[in-house]
C-alpha cells in the first residue's frame, strides 16, 4: 500500500504579517498533481489542518476545495486528525456524514476503531491519535483526576487502540506529538503540560508498523524509519530557511516493512536569511550568498558598522518581501559607545545634538549645522 504523509499545513497562518495563503495553494496544488499522476491509496494529514481554532471562511473554503479534489474527484480516502493549532470539535463536525464519501476526520480523542484499508496483500488498519491536551482527558480509575504529561496521556491511548488490534492486519498510526529527541524550530506552538514533560518516546508507538507523526516542522525520523514527521507544508519562520520541505511517500508492503520517498515541494516563494551592507543609499548583499529572488521572504543581517537609518525601507526597495532587517555589529558597538550621564552633563545642547547626529551619518555640512542651529533655538524658545 502506498500512503502520501503529510502534515502541519496551517492554512491561513501569516509570516511577520504577510499572508501565506497564495503560498499554500501553489503547494497544494503540487498535491493534488503528485496524487492525479501517482496514485497512491491514502493520503493522511497528521494535524495542524489550519493555523487557528477558528480560522477564516476562505481558509475553511480552500481546504473544502482541496477535499473535494482528492476524495471526490480522484477518488483518494483522506485521513486527517486535528492538531494543537486545530480545533477538535469543529474538526469533528459532520464526520460520520463525511466517512461515507472518503474523508476521515477525527478531532477528539479515544478513538479505538481504526479505518480499515484493503491492498493486495490484506487490510491495513488506520489508527487516529488526535492531539489531546494532558489535562482534557480524565484518568480511567478516576474521573475526577487529570493525566499529568503528554507522554501519560499517549501510553494510555496506544494502549486502548492495541488491546483490539488484529495481529493478522498491519497498522499504521496518525498521531501529533513531540518525540524526544525531535529537532524543533520557531514556528511551532509549545505543547502544554502541568507538572509533567510534554515529549512522547517513540518506543511509545513501537505496537505500529509506521507513525506518521505531525508537529515538528523539520523531516526527521525514528526507530529506524518506523516513526517519522513528514514536516510542514510550508517554511514558517526564518530557523526553517535551510529546511527542504517534502512530502512522504511510504509504501508499506505485505510483512509491514516500510520504504519511504521524499518529494520536495517547491515553494511559491523561499525563505532566506541573508546577509549584506548599506552603502550610499543602497543594499548589496555580501559575497559567496545564494541567489536571492525579489519575491524571496527574507530575513537581513546587515553587516554595518554603524546603524542604518531607515534600513528596512532602503533594503525593500530591491527586496520588497524582506520581513526583518537586523543590525547586530551596528547597535552592539553603538551600545558599547554609549556616553554616560557625567559626559552628558558637561555637554552643551549643540555638542549632544551634533554627537547622535554623528552616529549615523559619516560628516555633517553646513547644512546639517544649519539644521541643528535652528531646531535648537524652536526649542528653546518654546521652553
């Protein structure tokens, strides 16, 4: 059998402000293509649908969108669960009504009757693990009591799923949680737990012959392959820029051994953390840097000296996406030359003016003189 792992769409999140929606039709359009032209048997999506528990109408009409593509028209089951960005009863709404046309979604926890798939050699059954919260699910020996950390809450569930599994039929699970040793990175909301830790081991999930895991935004892997993330849709904040975003494609064959695919998404517009200088009004990115396109969103560290007025304005004029300019040398060494309140003191009005002034441009004329001179006398005059 041959599934697509997918996962961490969060559709309708923004980037520093910018709007990602464009961004992710264009991936998922990639989708819906690699399903037309490879036809695999499932496509799952191991949560984090949207980026929000009540994400917009458009958002919720371009996911409704893509649905009715792959289940309705290619004629492909979906099995989706929510994730901590999800909303769990929302994601539930008219499940039982959707099943029936292919698409399994599954927002709330507890579920122990897999979906059960058919290929050559037998059924495949689909175990769903929704994200739960540790303390939305009551302890089974009292009702009253809440389970202290995520890693409780997963043994507890695999271990409901497992007492009815069928030792003839192989089993894969879809599940959203932090794996210890997973490899994190800025975009991903932290996973809450009172008092207890928020990592699951993935000997947790040993009873399946393939995890496929949501939440870490990188693609990585554990227990030789048997427990994987397949990583975000999308980069999502600037510690992805050197993430190659993919989806998975894992065929699992008759004795439940698996072999895994990586087919990169190629992103409508990249994220790149560069580096560069302002000289005479303009921005020249530093040598040896990868080729940077004008609709690239960027994160630049210039390497000034000195602080640059209006930096990000000069930068957007060749880069109009860059989204943070940062300017580590400049206000280091400006925090380092700082005059103390006794220098400041013994200054006059004329000496402290022309002294910032001086911080950010390399001389001043007799018109920046002229300037001060002026503004000096209004404000004395309005004292």
């Amino acid at each position: 059998m041959r599934i697509l792992h997918t996962a961490d769409w969060h559709l309708g999140k923004s980037f520093k402000n910018f709007d990602l929606l464009q961004g992710q039709q264009y991936a998922l359009q990639q989708l819906t293509d690699l399903i037309r032209s490879e036809k695999p048997d499932v496509l799952l999506i191991a949560g984090d649908i949207y980026d929000r528990s009540v994400p917009p109408a458009c958002v919720v009409e371009l996911f409704d969108e893509v649905m009715s593509e792959i289940v309705l028209e290619l004629k492909t089951p979906v099995i989706a669960i929510a994730g901590n960005h999800d909303s769990a009863e929302r994601i539930d709404y008219f499940n039982g009504l959707l099943q029936r046309q292919g698409l399994y979604i599954f927002g709330k926890p507890g579920i122990t009757t897999p979906v059960v798939l058919h290929d050559a050699h037998g059924e495949v059954h689909f175990h769903p693990i929704p994200y739960t919260e540790p303390t939305n699910l009551r302890l089974p020996e009292n009702d009253k009591a809440y389970f202290d950390s995520h890693e409780a809450v997963m043994r507890h569930l695999v271990a409901n799923i497992t007492r009815k599994t069928s030792s003839q039929a192989r089993h894969v699970a879809v599940g959203h949680a932090f794996i210890s040793g997973g490899e994190s990175c800025e975009s991903e909301r932290a996973l809450m737990s009172v008092g207890g830790a928020s990592v699951v081991p993935a000997e947790v999930f040993a009873p399946f012959h393939y995890t496929a895991q949501g939440h870490l935004h990188r693609p990585q892997s554990f227990m030789d392959g048997r427990v994987r993330y397949s990583g975000s849709l999308l980069k999502y904040s600037f510690s992805e820029a050197d993430h190659q975003k993919v989806f998975l494609m894992v065929e699992i064959d008759g004795k439940g051994q698996i072999q895994t695919e990586k087919i990169p998404i190629v992103p409508k517009q990249d994220v790149r953390r560069v580096k560069g200088y302002v000289r005479n009004g303009l921005f020249q990115l530093a040598e040896n840097q990868a080729t940077v396109s004008q609709d690239d969103l960027l994160e630049v560290t210039l390497l000034n000296e000195e602080p640059v007025i209006n930096a990000m304005e000069i930068v957007k004029r060749q880069y109009p996406h860059a989204l943070e300019v940062r300017q580590p040398n400049a206000y280091r060494n400006y925090s380092e030359s700082r005059l103390s309140t006794e220098q400041l003191s013994k200054m006059d009005d004329r000496e402290i003016a022309r002294t910032f002034f001086l911080r950010y441009l390399p001389d001043l004329d007799a018109t920046h003189e002229k300037i001060i001179t002026q503004i000096i006398r209004e404000i004395q005059l309005d004292a």
